[in-house]
C-alpha cells in the first residue's frame, strides 16, 4: 500500500501525508520529552539575513534568498542561480557578536524525482569574547575564610587582574540543506550539527529540520510551514549533562502585491512560532505548556532595486519593532536592519548582510 501511495497518489495527497506524519512526529517527540532545558541552542534563534530581521522574524513562507537554509529550506527549489549571503549582527550594543553565512544554487539533480531542486549550505556563529574567570583566585580574595566572599573582600580583585583568566563562549551551528519541488508543493529538509564551548566545557549536537513551501495556495498568498528539530535535537556537553532542543512549529504566510504603476511591490509577511517547552510569559502567548511568539513584516520594493521594511517581532511594543533597508547593485545587494533594546538595558542590535548572485 505504501508503494501505491508513493507512485500514483496526487502530489497533493502525498504532501498530506507527509504533513500528518511530521505534525504526529513533532507532537510524539514533544510529549516524550518533559524535562528539556529551555534555551538550549538559544543561539540558532533569529537564523540569518538583515532582510529576515528587519521583516521582525516572518519569513517562513518567504525564504527566497540563502538564508532560506534556516528559515524553510524548501525555498532553496526557487534558486535561479548560486547565491552567497554573509552577516554580521552586533547584538545589545556590541555585547554579542553573531556571524552568519549562507550559500545556496540550483541542482540539475532531484533525490525523489520532483521538476527542480536546490542544495545550501550555512553558518551561524554566536560568540562572547573575553569573559573574566575568577573561580580560581576565591581562596585568596576570602581572607576570614568563611568560604564567602564579602563586598570588602571583592575589592581584592583590583590587586589580582593580572591573574584574571579570559575566556569565550562560543556557540557554532552548521546547516546542510536540499529543497525539491513536487508539483505545487516545494519540499525541505536540513541536518544541523552543532557545537558550542564555554570555557573549557564543551557540547556536540546533531538535529533535524523539516519544511514545506507551497507558492501562491490562494491568489497571491504563499504558505511556509517548518518544523524545526523535528526528531529532538540531543546536546551532549564534555560534563557529562545532556540537553534537549524540543520541536517546534513554525507556519507562516506571505501575500506579494505587485503594484506596475508605481513600478513597485508589496509583501506583507507573518509566522507563528510554536513551542511545547512550557515557556509561560517568556513568550508572546501561552496554552499551558504550549506557547507561541507572532512575526510579523512588511516590505516595499521599488523597481526592484530599493527595498524599505518593518516589523514586529514576538510583541506590539516598540522593543519588539523591526526596521531596515535594503539596496540591489547588479548582481550585489547590501540589506541593513534594526532590532529593538530585547533586554532592556538601552541597547539595541544591528544587522547587516550582503548578498551576491553569480
């Protein structure tokens, strides 16, 4: 039966299946899993592009550019050529920087037979430098040794900085993503491995992404769906703790207005990320253990060669907008974007991007 299904079923219908499968899946995972750390791989969150960032977030049923590897690989089938992203984003007033680099191209080839395909590449990296260790100097700054260490005795620290230890964090994530158009339906998927290292501790990890991209399912309306660490996602730390990545749901929608009069377009963009780590009032809205945060993102393009965006993103208030610009040079287009003060502290995070079509 699975082989009638897989040769003669409508495209349609196999995609259906397809969805069931990976809802049931992501739902399995979630529940099987009730004790995952939180924010375990945090640093992935936000994925790649200015362009992404200044949409607040709302790019799943986009994803037309290499950084289509994070938010829905099943957009790298609409690649009409090699194309190279690299990013570089200044978190809360430099104190973190984050790197990302995407590379994506078309495919002669197609694993499961379908009209067009893509392949892509990416790279995120999260990191802290010169982070201050003073673990080891605590038998010298107690001078009453009552294994605590007072306001007066913190002082000592100004007499020892020349034996104050700098460490990093750094955080590292690898993409190896295909996309392949079945019919109507564009299909994804990506394998991430990842690893982080804080000091001298260090953790390894390997998940699963998986993602569907149906262009114009009503009129001009695209609809995106990815469901991030489908399978778990394990992190294993030199330490000898393990930590847990629960899926995700991430739906999106995505309505394209060109405007031939003005020589211009709109794109008006939205995604729900869905979690079921019990988040509460960390996140946007809240269903008991479930909770979501609302993207949204709207762009206006002028003869394809001048683009102005705004967003929000997971909130109405003004540390949730988005902003940005960007501009097309040939086969160059540079993208910029802004992000709200997030943690409160009066520091706000810029993102730039450059993209290259060859």
């Amino acid at each position: 039966m699975v082989n009638a299904l897989s040769c003669h079923a409508p495209v349609g219908r196999r995609v259906g299946w397809l969805v069931g499968l990976c809802c049931w899946l992501l739902l399995l995972s979630s529940a099987g899993e009730a004790r995952a750390d939180k924010y375990a791989g945090e640093f992935m969150l936000g994925g790649g592009g200015a362009r992404a960032m200044a949409l607040g977030g709302a790019f799943t049923a986009v994803a037309d550019d290499p950084s289509a590897v994070f938010w829905n690989p099943a957009g790298l089938t609409a690649m009409p050529t090699r194309q190279l992203l690299l990013m570089h984003e200044e978190r809360f007033g430099g104190l973190v920087d984050r790197d990302f680099a995407a590379y994506a191209q078309p495919v002669s080839w197609a694993l499961l037979g379908g009209e067009a395909a893509g392949f892509g590449l990416a790279l995120i990296r999260l990191g802290i430098d010169d982070i201050p260790v003073t673990a080891h100097l605590f038998s010298q700054l107690d001078v009453n040794g009552d294994a605590q260490i007072s306001d007066e005795e913190s002082l000592g620290l100004f007499e020892l900085q020349d034996q104050i230890v700098y460490k990093s964090d750094s955080e590292v994530a690898l993409f190896v993503s295909y996309g392949e158009q079945r019919g109507d339906w564009r299909l994804g998927g990506s394998l991430k491995l990842i690893r982080q290292s804080v000091a001298d501790e260090s953790s390894f990890g390997i998940g699963l992404d998986a993602a569907l991209l149906r262009p114009r399912v009503w009129r001009n309306l695209d609809f995106g769906l990815k469901l991030q660490d489908v399978t778990t996602t394990y992190l294993s730390w030199s330490t000898g703790k393990n930590e847990v990545i629960v899926p995700a749901l991430v739906p999106g929608l995505a309505w394209r207005q060109p405007l031939p009069a003005w020589h211009a377009g709109v794109l008006l963009a939205g995604a729900l990320e869905t979690r079921f780590e019990d988040y509460g009032d960390a996140d946007q809205f809240a269903w008991g253990s479930v909770s979501a945060n609302l993207h949204l993102g709207l762009e206006l393009d002028l003869r394809e060669r001048v683009f102005l965006r705004g967003g929000f993103d997971s909130g109405f208030g003004s540390d949730d907008l988005t902003a940005g610009a960007g501009f097309r040079l040939d086969f160059l287009t540079v993208d910029y974007a802004y992000g709200g003060d997030k943690l409160g502290i009066d520091e706000v995070s810029h993102r730039i991007s450059v993209t290259a079509r060859f």
